[in-house]
C-alpha cells in the first residue's frame, strides 16, 4: 500500500504491467496544489534484466511518501511491546525535513571531521559518538587526532544541532510506526561515499543486506541525505529488493540481481526511514563519480542496546586502532 502527500515536481506516466509476482499492484496518491490525482510509479529497466520502479525522484519533493506491507517475522529479535514492528512495517519519506541553514551546519560538521581522515577505500565513516574516522583502511579516534593537533573541529552548537535533528528523527519515526520508547543505537554516522576502489570488504557497500541481521540492535533505520544525486554525485542511489523472492534465493538460483529493484533517489534535505528486518532488504548503489554525503541514524527499542548522545571531549572514549 502507497501513498504521497504533497508531491510536486512529478511526472508520472502509466508502466507496463509488471509479473503478478511481487509489489506490482502499488499505487500513489499525489496531491499537487489541492488537486488529488492517481498515477502509476514509473518503471524502468536495467542491463541486468530487472525491473527498477523509482520511488522517489530527486527532482520530486514530497511532504511524505508512505509505503506499508507485512512485517518479516525472520530474526526479529527481542520483542518490545509497543516499538518492535510486528504487524505494520513499510518506508517513508519526507523532504525539507531539515532547514536550508541546518543542512548546511550538518555539511560542516561532516567535512570538518572527515578532513583529518579519509579512507583509502569508497566510503569514508565519521561517528562522532565513538570518535571513529576512517583514516586510510583502518579507524583513528578523531578526538585524540584532533587534540594532538590542537584543534577545535567541533563546538557545542554542532552536538546541539546533531542532538536537535537525531530527536526530530526519532519523533518522525515513532509517530509514523506507533512506536514509544525508541532508543539511539550504534552505529550511528555520517558517511562519504566517492568513487575509489575498495580497498578492504568493509569498503564494499553496494551488497545486498539486511539492517537486523547486519547489526543486530536495529529496529529503524533511517538515511538524512546532505547531497543530492545528479548534482553532487552519480551513482549511489538505495535501491531495495522487492522481488518476490530473497536475495540470498536468488543467488542460490544463480540470479546476479533481483528481480525487482525500486528506488530512492538521494536529495539534500530527504529522510529517508524504514523497518530493519526482512522486508527491506537493501544497498546502496556504486557511487560513480563526486561525493555522497548522508548520515544513518538508527534506532532500537531495546534499552539494552541504546547509546548516549555525543558529547565534546579531547581523550578517546575506548582504545582506538
């Protein structure tokens, strides 16, 4: 089940009809300037022989867009009554969900950390609850870096402004899934995804995974684009596995990719969230050129698994490699 509210920017047009097998039936609602109308997604197809619906443009901007469907009951883990997804699982998106000054702050505060770093791989972590920053193909403790070069590289108004949009997240995500008592979880970063080869398997982003398996502790998880594609970068873009069967069947079966592949485009300003287990298996697509700019921000209802809100300090919170 699909919904968008408050779309603009769209140009929808009717898709041929797709096998009966899978999502195929889904629909949107746009409303443009108070005027409802109904389309179908767009759909296309890749050199791999599948099927790509795109879910949400990067030239489309939409108050939220909603798609629900059945919960996987695969390696949920502990139930929390009243947060763990058992019933109505799905995606949502949002748009504008930070302030053009905010966005930029989040900006600073990334390229700021990531300048005394950088992983010789494609994708670049900074986590500032840790202090982990790539740095070549390992990790280094940002603050202690810092601190021996006598630098500031962040303020109380950056943890403030990060604190500030992680509850605004986190609010989004328990009034759109009815969940209470969410908790921060690890890990929790921003990322810098370029075009470079991998240098270690930590730098292959691009496979298919599921967030509960991958991590554990995740029960949402949730992308804040600060880049958008088609400007900053191409490529990159979070593709989830619809097709009727799992990846990991498909591989089995010699499939090198899903049947179904839709789509979220990456747009500065766009949360993008989701229920972590089975139902979303996901990547992100390789980055073909410029930088992707993002931070996950990931959530549990197990209290056991929550983390603190980052705070300024110069010595590493535990030993750093």
């Amino acid at each position: 089940q699909t919904s968008v509210e408050g779309m603009s920017g769209a140009k929808p047009t009717r898709r041929k009809q797709a096998s009966s097998k899978g999502r195929q039936g889904l629909w949107l609602a746009v409303t443009v300037a108070g005027l409802a109308a109904f389309a179908w997604l767009w759909l296309l197809r890749d050199g791999n022989g599948s099927q790509r619906q795109v879910l949400v443009r990067s030239t489309d901007t939409v108050q939220l867009a909603n798609w629900s469907m059945p919960c996987s009951s695969e390696n949920r883990g502990a139930v929390i009554p009243g947060c763990t997804p058992r019933q109505y699982c799905g995606r949502f998106v949002r748009d504008d969900f930070v302030t053009a000054s905010e966005l930029s702050h989040l900006r600073h505060i990334a390229t700021e950390g990531m300048m005394l770093g950088g992983s010789d791989g494609g994708p670049t972590i900074l986590d500032l609850h840790s202090g982990a920053l790539s740095h070549g193909r390992n990790f280094i403790d940002v603050f202690v870096k810092a601190a021996k070069a006598n630098l500031t590289l962040f303020t109380s108004e950056d943890f403030a402004l990060y604190t500030t949009v992680k509850n605004r997240v986190r609010d989004a995500v328990a009034t759109h899934f009815s969940a209470s008592d969410l908790q921060l979880t690890k890990p929790t970063f921003f990322s810098r995804i370029e075009n470079k080869p991998a240098k270690t398997e930590h730098d292959e982003y691009w496979h298919w995974h599921v967030d509960k398996i991958q991590y554990g502790s995740f029960d949402f998880t949730c992308l804040l684009y600060l880049s958008t594609v088609g400007v900053e970068f191409t490529g990159g873009e979070f593709e989830f596995d619809d097709s009727p069967s799992s990846a990991q069947q498909q591989q089995q079966q010699g499939t090198k990719e899903p049947a179904l592949i839709t789509v979220v485009e990456p747009k500065a300003g766009r949360l993008s969230c989701f229920t972590s287990g089975h139902e979303n298996v996901h990547r992100v697509a390789k980055v073909l050129s410029g930088q992707r700019l993002a931070i996950t921000i990931s959530f549990t209802c197990d209290a056991r698994s929550a983390i603190a809100d980052p705070k300024p300090r110069s010595e590493p919170a535990s030993k750093s490699g």
